[in-house]
C-alpha cells in the first residue's frame, strides 16, 4: 500500500445531513442552558426572554453571513480559509489561533465541570480521574473517524433535546391542570407579568443578563468548522442554519417561559438547576440524578466539540502555513491526528491548573468570560469578512443560492450589538478582570505573527540571493 493511500491528503466528506443537523442544535445548547439559567432568571426575571431572543438573532445573521461565505466557494474548509482569502493572512492567523484557544478555554470549563458532575454519583472519587478518563475516551472516539465525532454529537444532542422537550410538555401539564406549588403559587402564564412586570430589576437586570446568557451560545457556529466534512454541503449547510431561529425559540424561550410560569421568577433560585426543581415539583424524586446526567452529557458533547474543532482548527492553520506542518497530516482514518493530540494535551494541563485556583467559582466565570469575548472576536471577523467578500466578489453574491438577509447593514448592527455587549462585561467586577486580560492574548498572537514571518522572510531570503 503507497503512503498516499495510508494518509489521505484531504478530509473526507463524512458527515451526513442527520449528523450536521445534530452538531448545529448541539452547539446551540449550552450547558449553560441546563445550570446557568437559574441565575439569568433572577438577575433580569421574565426580561430574560428578550436577552436570549436578541443574542439568537444577532447570532443568526453571524450564521448566514458564514453560509453564505462557505458556499460561495466549496474549496473553504472553514472560516480560516475565507478569512485569510479575503482579509488577508493576519485574519487567517488570528482568526485560527482565537478559536483554538476558544475552544480549549471552554473544554477546559467542560472537564472540570465533568469531574464535578461524576462527583454526584461517586463523591469519594478524585475529580482528576473522570477529567482525565472524558478526554482519553474522546481523544479514542475521534481518532478513529470523523463519523464517529458525528454519531456521539447525534446522541448527546439527541439527549439535551429529548430532556428540553419533556421539561416543556411537563410544565405546560401542570398549568394546565392548575399546580399548586408547596408554597401556595399556581402554575399561570400570569407570573410572567404579574410580579413587578416584564423588567422587574429595571434596565440593568436586564442588561446584567446578556453577560452570562451570551456564553449559553458559544459553539453555535461549530457547524461552520464541518464544511470540509459534511456531505452535499450546499443543500445540508443551508438546512442546518435555517433551523437556528427555530431552535432557539424551542430550547431556549419555551423553555424558559415554562420555568418562570410554574415557579414566580422571585422563587428561583439561582444557585441550582432550575430543570431539576421544575421536576422534583411535578413529583420525579429522581429528577436531580436525571438532570445531573443530561448536563454531563451536555458538558461531554461540548468538550468533544471542543476536541473536535481544535484539531480542525490546527489543520487548516497548518495549510495556510499558520502553523506547524506537521498539523496538516492525516491519518489514515483521514483524521488530523497530531492536531488532536496536542489540543488534548493542552486540555489537561489546562484542566489540571484549574484544580490549583482556590476559588473554582472565580476561575469559572474568568474563564466563561474570556471564552465569551474570545468567540465575538471570531463572530465580528465572520462578518468583517462578509463585508470584504460583498465588496471583492459582487458577482459572487449576485449569483448565491444563499444570500445573507440584510447583507452589509446587519453586519454593522451586529457589530455594534457586540461591542455594546463588551461594554456590559465592563460593569461587573470579574468580568471586567477577564475582559481586561483578553488583549494579552492578541498581543501573543501579534509577536506570534511577526516572529512567523521573519521566519519566512529569513528562508526565503538565501533563495533569492542564489537565484
């Protein structure tokens, strides 16, 4: 067998319609969503609706500027490859390297909140032990093919959906059948209302609730980092965008409307999983082993995504020669196996640094933070890029079967709604800690940069001197 047979020199087109399908719905559901929702509620109460509404639309116009570019040439692998074409290489550069360290940044999160979540069943094991066995057996699962990434995202999400659905089907049973709560409170659409409106903390609990809330979407252009590998791309990615608003309508605001009319928004409490309360009031005692499944699967599907991307990642930066060459190799499941391994590697020596913070709850929201300003960074080049293509390429768009909604205008509110939000993160003090070291990283990607290209320029130059 020839060794070009061995290692494929491209990825395959693994990834079917059901699996991209799957991978975009997952990306949309935070675990944030299952833990993190509680304390949105009593930060904004019902306002809360509109923060995820807002935040899911922005980032659906994000979503068709990025379809529309990966469309308008198939030979993008992802948006690595329509960044450097038309921004420039210090776009692919930076753009590359960001979502990297995204992704790592939030799988590091995933882990630890993995090893905490198998704490509920096994509190007497050490929490290093599920980090370390999650990313052994995800780092095996993936380096076999990529379809095997595409049937464990399948599963996962299939799991955060089937337990979104019956937290909606089981909350509108009990308005309907009139709950009583222990404490006296019926299950109505009017708690929406009837406690102090739909701002009951005023304009800066609402505006507080798009700090946390903006973290819930991460990963939801995870879909755009498949283009490569995903089957018929142009009739599969367009689908898989489409059913954004859709989704965000079911996951996010159906449920959250449930929430809030069988428990009054004053009533929930921030610190715990409001799915779990909602169950253990429709009378499901195993409701807290339940939830504390979903979210680790939840957790899991993340870390996995995270371990998948990277590595895509490191192999398209490899290609653009943004990166070590050796991050383009293939193995012979055509998967970029180096790529995996030194993500996974990072990963738990990331995970393992955590454990050496002795305030896991201020390591969580810097971390949450900086992953947050980390991906607008990502988001805002997709769209600065949109923007360049629109000028570049008019012929490009005039004969795209998908053309972004609003074009250039929404680019530029989207633009401003992200630095709007930036200027959110300022108000709060840990926030604004994480947001304040944010620009440390650019500066190690500008030195990163310009080291790169001395380098090159320094190989280059004994070529032209011989010739």
């Amino acid at each position: 067998m020839s060794s070009a047979q061995e290692h494929p020199d491209h990825l395959r087109r693994s990834l079917s319609n059901r699996h991209l399908q799957l991978i975009a719905i997952g990306g949309a559901i935070g675990t944030g969503l299952f833990m993190g929702s509680g304390k949105t509620i009593s930060l904004a109460g019902p306002s809360i609706l509109l923060v995820y509404l807002i935040i899911g639309v922005m980032l659906f116009f994000v979503m068709r500027a990025m379809g529309e570019l990966l469309l308008s040439n198939l030979e993008y692998k992802s948006f690595i490859d329509f960044s450097t074409d038309l921004l420039g290489p210090w776009a692919g550069f930076f753009c590359g390297w960001t979502y990297w360290f995204c992704w790592i940044v939030t799988a590091i999160a995933d882990v630890i909140a993995i090893a905490s979540y198998a704490q509920f069943w096994f509190p007497g094991l050490m929490p290093w032990i599920p980090a370390v066995f999650c990313v052994l057996l995800l780092l095996a699962l993936n380096l076999t093919a990529v379809r095997v990434f595409g049937e464990l995202e399948f599963w996962f999400a299939l799991i955060k959906i089937v337990a979104i659905i019956a937290l909606i089907v089981t909350g509108f049973g009990m308005i309907a059948f009139g709950f009583q709560s222990p404490s006296g409170h019926h299950a109505a659409l009017a708690n929406l209302w009837n406690d102090g409106g739909l701002f009951p903390t005023g304009v800066g609990g609402f505006f507080a609730g798009f700090q946390i809330a903006v973290f819930a979407f991460v990963g939801i252009e995870l879909v755009g980092t498949t283009a490569a590998e995903t089957a018929d791309p142009t009739r599969n990615l367009p689908k898989a965008i489409n059913s954004i608003p859709i989704r965000i309508i079911l996951f996010y605001v159906l449920a959250l409307v449930v929430i809030m009319t069988v428990t009054p928004w004053r009533l929930v409490q921030p610190g715990r999983s409001p799915f779990v309360e909602l169950f253990m009031l429709a009378g499901i005692p195993a409701a807290a082993s339940l939830i504390n499944f979903v979210v680790l699967t939840s957790a899991t599907s993340s870390a996995n995504s995270g371990i998948f991307s990277t590595s895509r990642m490191l192999y398209g930066l490899a290609e653009e020669s943004h990166a070590p060459r050796g991050f383009a190799r293939l193995s012979r499941a055509a998967v970029p196996s180096y790529g995996l391994l030194f993500s996974c590697v990072c990963l738990l020596a990331g995970a393992m640094l955590v454990y050496v913070v002795p305030n896991l709850v201020t390591a969580f929201t810097l971390v949450t933070t900086l992953s947050a300003v980390l991906f607008m960074f990502v988001w805002s080049l997709i769209l600065i890029a949109y923007m360049a293509y629109r000028r570049k390429r008019p012929h490009l768009h005039a004969t795209s079967s998908y053309k972004m909604p609003g074009g250039v205008v929404m680019c530029w509110v989207c633009l401003v709604f992200f630095a709007f939000v930036l200027w959110l993160l300022t108000l709060q003090a840990d926030t604004r800690q994480a947001l304040l070291a944010s620009p440390v990283w650019f500066v190690v990607l500008a030195i990163g940069y310009v080291w790169k290209g001395r380098r090159a320029a320094a190989v280059t130059a004994p070529v032209r001197e011989e010739g």
